[in-house]
C-alpha cells in the first residue's frame, strides 16, 4: 500500500511516497480502517523537519481519519462503514493523566507508525467514531489540535458561559479555541499580526482583536478591553516569546494553558507577577479518548465545523509542511487521498 515516511536525516527534503506492506485483517480487539484525510499540527512538522527525533522510515501524521472495513473478534464498538477518526495517545482511554503520555513512545506518526497511508490496523480503541455528517478532512482536525483547545477551556479550564478568552494567532487550535468558546457562550478576544487575519477571525466570533506587530504591549489592551479585570483564560501557544504577556493579560486567579512552544523552547517567566496574580499555568499535550468523545458530542449538537485553509494530495504532502512552515495559512492544513 502506498504511504508517506521520512528517511534519516530527517528533513522536508527527505519525505518519500512509498510502498509499505498492507497491514492485513485485523485481530481480536483490532479494526482495519481505509484512511482518507490528516491534519497538519506542529507536532507533526518537527518530526518531519527533524525537531523531534524519529525512526528512520517513520510513517508520518499524527491525525487520521477514514471507513471502517473490517472488525476482529470482541469488537462491538464499531461496524463495518463506520467513519472514525483517530486519538492521539491510543494508551489513554480515561482519567487522569499520567506515565503512559509522559512522552511520545505510544503516538502515531511519532513513536509508532503514523496515519499517511491507505490503511491501519489498530486496536478499536486508538479510534473513536467521527462526528456525523462531516468529511474525513474535517474529522481529521479532531484529533490535535481540537482535542488540544477542548482539554485547554473545557477540561482543564472549566470553561462557563460569560467567561472570557484570549486566544493567540489563527493556526488550527486557536481557532478551534475561538470556536469552542463561542460554542459555550464566552467572550473572545483574539491576536495576530495581519490585518486580514484579524478580520477572518472577527467574521468567527471573535469580539475583540488586537494586532500584536501595532501593539507590542498586548496583554495591557487585554486588561483595557476587560476594564482593568483580565482575561479568566489564556490559550497560549507562543511559550517564552508570548508567556510574559499573556500573564499580564490575565485575571488574578485566572488559568494559563500552555499548549505550544512556536516561539521556542526556553525562556525568561516573570514569577513574582505569575505568583502575585496566583495564576494557574498548566502545560498540557492533548487528551483522552473520553476527553474526544466528550468534544465530538459538544460538536454535534452545536453545528460548528473546523476552519479548512488548504488541501493536498497525500503524495504533496511535502509541499504541505511548506505552506506550515510560511505561516501563512488560517486554520487546519489537510491531506486527502
């Protein structure tokens, strides 16, 4: 079967269409899906680039999604036709976090073999059913950088009509972020530094935007669009380069999800005002499989469908990192096939 790997030395240049063996029928407690569509997330583009080291020949793409062909013994969760779409730590059905996702070793794409193939023969539980109606592409979004926003604002952040939101760039989770929090009645105030950009998030919802290039202080206008109080949660994926103003932007007592490190892995975090404020940072990667579940229901019954910027063949898959590394997209990045 045809799929996408990456030889060593790791590298865009070194992204190879293959050959790979078809991973047959599947087991007791396995199904086989025929894969359609992933979503380009920064964690996929540092193993492709080689920011994150992998095996050579590593199959790429942490998101997958697809039909269900065929089902082992034991499986009474998914029938044959069923579209799903995949999880992030297959070895994190429920509860707290703890060692089994302290690391990468179990996720797709990372670890194990990822989802740019034509097909994948996986326990039932790396899957759960995709939201109804919608394409393998949008699904694909799901299971990143979705689940991310969800965990940030709904999980972990205990997100409640009234709130307020301050959301960082337009990549794909702080779309999904805006959105969700529209979804749950809260208040968006969002950040980029293009124009247009800003424009495309204000028509999503956003209530207030502030272009971070005009207004390099952006988390003191944060505490003038909310009177002086702050923002009840940031989410933040800037890391070092943004962290400093995202505390100042929020509220005392307020929550700190710090889901990306786009400006680097290092950096100086003023504790004294992280401590005065007695803000609540929390570092997080993802979520359960209940968490997924818990968001593809939230989705069903609120109508909201991911922002796709552009799609390419999986065989481009190559040129698609490209259009990541530019930063000039809005929203998810898909491949289809």
């Amino acid at each position: 079967m045809k799929a996408v790997v990456v030889r060593a030395p790791a590298g865009l240049d070194n992204i190879e269409v293959t050959d790979i063996a078809d991973p047959g029928q599947p087991g007791p407690g396995e199904i086989r899906v025929a894969l359609h569509a992933s979503s380009l997330n920064f964690h996929d583009l540092l193993v492709a680039n080689g920011s994150i080291p992998t095996a050579d020949g590593r199959v790429l793409m942490s998101d997958g999604a697809g039909v269900v062909e065929a089902v082992g013994e034991g499986v009474s969760e998914f029938q044959v036709g069923d579209h799903v779409v995949s999880g992030f730590f297959p070895q994190w059905p429920d509860g707290n976090v703890g060692a089994p996702v302290s690391n990468f070793a179990g996720t797709p794409g990372d670890g194990i073999d990822g989802f740019a193939a034509q097909y994948a023969v996986r326990a039932a539980s790396a899957f759960t059913h995709a939201p109804k109606g919608w394409s393998h592409a949008e699904a694909a979004t799901i299971t990143t950088a979705g689940l991310t926003a969800w965990r940030a604002l709904v999980v972990d952040g205990g997100l409640k009509a009234g709130d307020s939101v301050l959301v960082l760039g337009s990549g794909g989770v702080s779309i999904a972020a805006l959105q969700i929090a529209r979804m749950m009645g809260a208040t968006v105030i969002a950040t980029s530094s293009s124009d247009d950009k800003l424009e495309r998030l204000r028509q999503l919802g956003a209530d207030h935007t502030i272009n971070y290039r005009q207004t390099p202080d952006w988390g003191k206008r944060v505490l003038e669009l909310t009177d002086g109080r702050g923002v009840d949660q940031v989410v933040e994926v800037g890391g070092p380069g943004t962290l400093a103003q995202s505390i100042t932007a929020v509220r005392v007592g307020g929550h700190i999800a710090l889901i990306g490190v786009l400006t680097g892995r290092q950096g100086d975090v003023p504790t004294a005002v992280l401590m005065a404020k007695q803000v609540r940072l929390q570092g997080l990667i993802v979520g359960s499989r209940r968490h997924q579940q818990d968001y593809i229901r939230a989705l069903e019954q609120s109508g909201v469908r991911p922002i796709l910027d552009q799609s390419f063949a999986l065989e481009n898959l190559a040129d698609a990192f490209r259009l990541q590394e530019s930063g000039s997209h809005f929203g998810k990045i898909v491949v289809e096939w």
